[in-house]
C-alpha cells in the first residue's frame, strides 16, 4: 500500500477566531484571582501561560493579538465590571505590552511538531521544552513587565498616570516604575516557569495522540472491504483500490479496478457503479477481454459525506450479437459486487488545539480553585463558577466544531 497522501489542514498565521478564544481564556485571569489576594500577588498573571502556549502553538501573530485583547478584556472585567472604574492610558500600554511580549515568544520559540511514532520523553524534547520557556519568560514577562513598569513611569511623568500622587521626585518616581516592573516580571516570570514546561509535554502527547488517530482513519479510509459476491460469475475482480489519497469528504479519490475474462470466449463487458457518492463514470465498458485476460479501468470518486458508504458494480456480458450472448447466457444476466468503505474527514488541526488549551485550563483552574478552598477558605462558590466557566468554553468549541461541519456539508 502506498503512503499516506493527503495533508490535512495547517494553522493559519492569522485566524480572528483562535484570536478571540485566547483572549477570552487570559482574561479569565480576572475572576480566578477574585478573593484569592492571600495567595497570589495583585499583578500575577496565573493565566499568563495561555497566550505564551498559544505564540508557541499558532505563531507571534496570533499569540500577541490573543495575549493584547485578552490583556485589554482583563482590564474592563477587573476595572469596569468588578470596581466599576474607567480605563485609562495605562491599559492601552498593558495592552502594547502584552501584545509585544506575546508576539516576542512566537518569534523565539520553535512550534512543537509530532509524528506518529515520535517518543516524547527525549533529551532534545526537553532541550526544546527549555527553550520555549525561557521565549515565554523573556517574552510575556520581562519585555512585558518591563513595559508595563517603566511605561507608567513615563505616562505619570508627562500626566497622564497616578503611578504615584502628590509630590514626587523623579528617582522616586522611576524606583516605583522598576519596582512594579520587577513584580510583574517575577511573578509572570514564576508561573511560567512552573507552568510551560509540563504544558509543552502535556501538548507533545496530544498532538501525537492525535496525529495517530488522524492517520489511522485515513488508512482506513482507503480500503473496500468486500461485502456481497454474486456467484459463479463471468469475472473476478482482482483489484479495486483506492489510488493513494483515500476517500476524503469533498475531495475527488481514484479508483482502479482490474477485471478478469473468466469465460471459455472473448467478451466485453458492461459495468455500472450504483454508489451513495458521486463517480464519474458512473457506466463503462471493458475491452473485449480474451478468455483468462485482464482489463484496468480507473475512476473518480467525489464522497458527499463521512460515514460508512457501499458501492455496488453491476456487471453484463456485452456483445454486439445476441445470438452469441444467448449461447453463453440462456437469457441476459447482471451480476452484482458490493463494496463498503468509510469516507475520512480531515480533521481541523487548529480545534483540535483549542479543544487541548480548554481541557488544559480546566484542569490548572480546578487545581489553584482548589487550593483557594484549602488555604483560603473560599468555599465552593468560587470552584463551581469557574466549572461553570470552563464547561461553557467547552460548550463553544463544540459548538463551533458543528457549525464548521454543517459549513462543509452544505458545500
């Protein structure tokens, strides 16, 4: 059998949707850390992992757009929702910061890439994982803290910030600007560090996982199983292969189909394919075949759907004189083959990506709502809000999954 052809869909540098995505997820920062000031300084960012794993996964474009609006979306959750307070100059600089930051980490680091029979656990997967990291902490903490820092220093210098009030000197003034750019770049710097190593790993086997399903149903997709035979009849099929790409939803496939003359005489022989997809030809004739003589007949197969799909071949002897077909028949016969095979359709690598992002918040927003309740004391109130957030983020990827698909299916 020959390799696998078909190449599935590949990331695209920019896409508005995985933007949008990654900004609602960061700015979820704003409701995690609520009540939770006992255990995580005011700047941290706990979510900052997620628009430094998105410049990683998607590139800089979509990581720095995803970490600026994400940055933006925090600040009206955190100053116009929960302290009924109006945006200022300085998160338009939170917003540059953090888009420049994220777009750094795509810059440096490289995208992560597995095949099928990768390992995971290797030296230079690690050496890789180091890397990616030490962009993100460069990236979405120092170029970004240190922005962020001097920015407002700068912003309170010329008026337009309240870094510090009433009066000030100016080494005052820029010793608070490096302060506050040393808490962000620490406590960004902290959680990704702890953070984006095991995330790397934990997309490592996602991807491959992935990448082995993908290609398993596309072997899959490139094999007719034999379903019904009609007996004794005056030919044998001896091949009747897919050619290479499999039967791929909405893409043309090649068939080839070999025939064998098993009658006592030269024939030529009529055949119909009777499918669920579209084939062109759908009516052909062979050659007049030679007794014991093979013919080759290639044709093209367009799926309509992705499911489980039976083809039948009517076969008739096809001569131009009656009379020799009423020798060999005693009156005119049609002989059926049927043939089941299963349409792939190419899976949508950036939701699959998506889909991995979600599960793995949820699982890092489960663990910190869970040590607030220990150490905080925060009860359960704040646990089932965030289950109810991440259940609804899931909801919307599935949803747009679906939409996507009813998008091909009326194609």
């Amino acid at each position: 059998m020959s390799q696998v052809a078909f190449e599935e869909e590949k990331t695209k540098v920019f896409d508005w949707i995985v933007i949008v995505l990654v900004a609602i997820i960061y700015s979820l920062n704003a409701f995690l850390l609520e009540g939770a000031a006992e255990l995580f300084p005011h700047e941290e960012r706990i979510i900052i992992m997620v628009p430094a794993y998105a410049s990683i996964v998607f590139g800089p474009i979509i990581g720095g757009l995803g970490a600026g609006f994400g940055n933006l979306l925090l600040d009206i959750f955190e100053k116009v929702v929960l302290s009924n307070e109006g945006l200022a100059a300085r998160h338009v600089l939170g917003f540059f910061a953090n888009m420049i930051g994220g777009a750094t980490v795509g810059l440096l680091s490289k995208r992560i890439t597995m095949q099928e029979k990768d390992e995971i656990f290797t030296f230079n997967r690690l050496i890789l994982s180091i890397k990616n990291t030490f962009a993100s902490v460069f990236g979405l903490s120092v170029i970004t803290g240190t922005m962020i820092g001097f920015g407002r220093f700068f912003l309170t210098y010329v008026g337009f910030d309240d870094l510090l009030t009433g009066s000030f000197t100016t080494g005052e003034l820029f010793t608070t600007g490096a302060s506050l750019a040393g808490i962000i770049i620490t406590g960004n710097g902290v959680v990704l560090l702890m953070s984006m190593i095991p995330l790397q790993f934990i997309l490592m086997y996602v991807e491959r996982r992935r990448v082995r399903n993908y290609n398993a149903d596309l072997r899959a997709s490139r094999v007719l199983a034999p379903v019904t035979m009609t007996p004794n009849p005056p030919v044998e099929i001896l091949e009747f292969t897919e050619q290479g790409k499999g039967f791929v939803l909405r893409r043309w496939s090649t068939v080839r189909i070999r025939l064998k003359n098993l009658l006592d005489r030269p024939m030529r022989f009529r055949i119909e394919m009777v499918a669920q997809d579209h084939v062109d030809p759908n009516v052909f004739y062979t050659e007049l075949m030679d007794p014991g003589s093979i013919d080759v007949i290639d044709l093209q197969f367009y799926p309509f759907d992705d499911a489980h799909r039976v083809v039948r071949l009517v076969v008739r002897p096809w001569v131009d004189n009656s009379q020799v077909l009423r020798e060999v028949f005693e009156k005119d016969q049609q002989f059926a083959f049927e043939y089941a095979y299963k349409v792939f359709m190419p899976s949508n690598r950036r939701i699959k990506v998506l889909i991995s992002i979600v599960g793995i918040l949820a699982l890092i927003i489960g663990i910190i709502r869970g040590m607030q309740s220990i150490l905080v004391g925060t009860g359960t109130a704040p646990f089932l809000v965030t289950l109810g957030v991440v259940v609804a983020e899931i909801v919307f990827v599935l949803m747009y999954f679906i939409y996507r698909r009813r998008q091909m299916e009326a194609f």
